[in-house]
C-alpha cells in the first residue's frame, strides 16, 4: 500500500481533536506527502455510516443499561471491521494518507486496561477487525488524568469519559505500557497548543522527510 496511515491516541482530553485540525492544515502544504495524494481525516468510533450508529450505540446508549464490557467490546471491533475495509484499507491503496483519531490501541487502553477484559482476546480481534493493517506512526499525546479531568470538567461527558479516576488512571497507564511496546512517538500533550504542534511537525518531517523516503 502506498498511502500512509497516522494515528493519534491518549486519554480523553488530550488534545487529539485540537492536533487533528492543525494536522488537516499543516500536512497537505508540508511538501511531506507525494505529488496526487490527498489527506483523509477521520476517527474512531465513527469514521463511516454504520461506525457513526455505532458511535451513539456505545457512547449513548438507549435505556438504562449500559452495554456489558464484552458487547461492549465487540461493538469497537465492528466499527473497525468496517472503518478499515470501506474507507482505510481502500484510501491507502489508492496512494491517499489518513489521519485518524483513535485505533485499535484506544481499544487496548481501555477495555483492556481500562474494563481489564482480557489483552490476548483484545489483540485476536484487533487482528480480525483489521486483517493485519498496521498504523506507519502512531503519536501519543501524554497527559496526566488531573489534567484530562480539568480538560473535560467544562462540559457534559459521554458514557466512557464518566467513568471516574480509577478507570481513567487504568487506561493512562495502559497507553503508557502500549506506546513503550509499539514503538509510538510519545508527545507532552500538556504543553501549550502551538508548542504540540510543532513537536508533531518535526517528527513528521523526521519520519517522512525525503531522506527517510528513500530509504524505504
Ligand atoms: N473508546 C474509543 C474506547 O473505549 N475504545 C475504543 O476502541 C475507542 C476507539 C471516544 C470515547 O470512546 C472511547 C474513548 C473515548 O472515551 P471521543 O469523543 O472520540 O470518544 O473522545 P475523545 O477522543 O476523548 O475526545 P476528546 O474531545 O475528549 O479529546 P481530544 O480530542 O483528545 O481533545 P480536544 O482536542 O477535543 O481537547 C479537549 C479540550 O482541551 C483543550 C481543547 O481546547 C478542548 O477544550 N486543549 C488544550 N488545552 C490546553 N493545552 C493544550 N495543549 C490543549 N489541547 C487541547
């Protein structure tokens, strides 16, 4: 596949969305992409049709129940069967690049860490889910909880962002374990906005410069 696949994971609040927009400007005028390629942003959960019924599904459920951790689980696992096989997969073949918010380690950090479901059924079906389509770079935005909590504490939270300290704590230290073990580009995310940008810009250059390029 010719395209290049990006990805930016953390704990909520971290600053994806924010990064995200500034990568939506920056990257098409860096020089970083080839000649014809275009710069498809998306996210997960909800990146397609179905992945945004989804989304409402497990963000906001009907009724008052919220979905058991497995179903829980497995409603993550659709929404990248198809996020990847109707836009990902098709989008990288075509030489194009995408940015997404969010991957199969967000599913690691927190139903993993997070709910503690099981780390070795967690990575069988991120292999289903994406039949083996391995992000080039993903960056991880690193931010405390307290800061993530101060972040969030100005508006209304979904089903998971109301999970309370314990959980997210879980899942901050799941990304921690994760980035170690992926080889993710770890950024300081409680730095100012401008000051994340431009770290993001030189690793991008770093890694998809033209002399990195050469040499794949
Ligand atoms: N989930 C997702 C799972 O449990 N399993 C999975 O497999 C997947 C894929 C998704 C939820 O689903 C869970 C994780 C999530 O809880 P979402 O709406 O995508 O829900 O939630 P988040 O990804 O958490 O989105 P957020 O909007 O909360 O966080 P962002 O996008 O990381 O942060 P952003 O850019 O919106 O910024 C948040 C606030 O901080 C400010 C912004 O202005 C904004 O107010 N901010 C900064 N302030 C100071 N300094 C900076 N550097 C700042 N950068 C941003």
């Amino acid at each position: 596949m010719s395209g290049r696949l990006l990805v930016l994971e953390g704990i909520d609040g971290c600053g994806k969305t924010t990064q995200l927009r500034h990568l939506a400007n920056w990257l098409p005028r860096s020089g970083l992409m080839p000649e014809g390629a275009r710069l498809h942003l998306t996210r997960e959960p909800g990146g397609t049709a179905l992945g945004v019924a989804l989304r409402k599904l497990v963000l906001h459920p009907p009724g008052d129940a919220s979905p058991e951790p497995l179903a829980e689980l497995l409603l993550y696992a659709a929404d990248r069967a198809q996020h990847v096989a109707q836009l990902i997969r098709p989008t990288l073949e075509q030489g194009h690049w995408v940015l997404c918010d969010r991957f199969s380690g967000s599913t690691l950090a927190y139903q993993g860490y997070g709910r503690e479901l099981d780390l070795d059924l967690i990575q069988q079906l991120e292999q289903i889910a994406t039949a083996g389509l391995v992000p080039d770079l993903t960056f991880w935005l690193e931010l405390s909880v307290e800061e993530s909590l101060v972040r969030r504490d100005a508006r209304s939270n979904d089903r998971i962002e109301a999970e309370g300290v314990d959980f997210l704590t879980r899942v901050a230290t799941g990304f921690a374990v994760l980035a170690r073990e992926r080889s993710w580009v770890p950024l300081q995310a409680d730095q100012q906005v401008e000051s994340v940008s431009s770290a993001l810009e030189s690793q991008l250059n770093h890694h998809f410069g033209p002399l990195q390029e050469s040499m794949r």
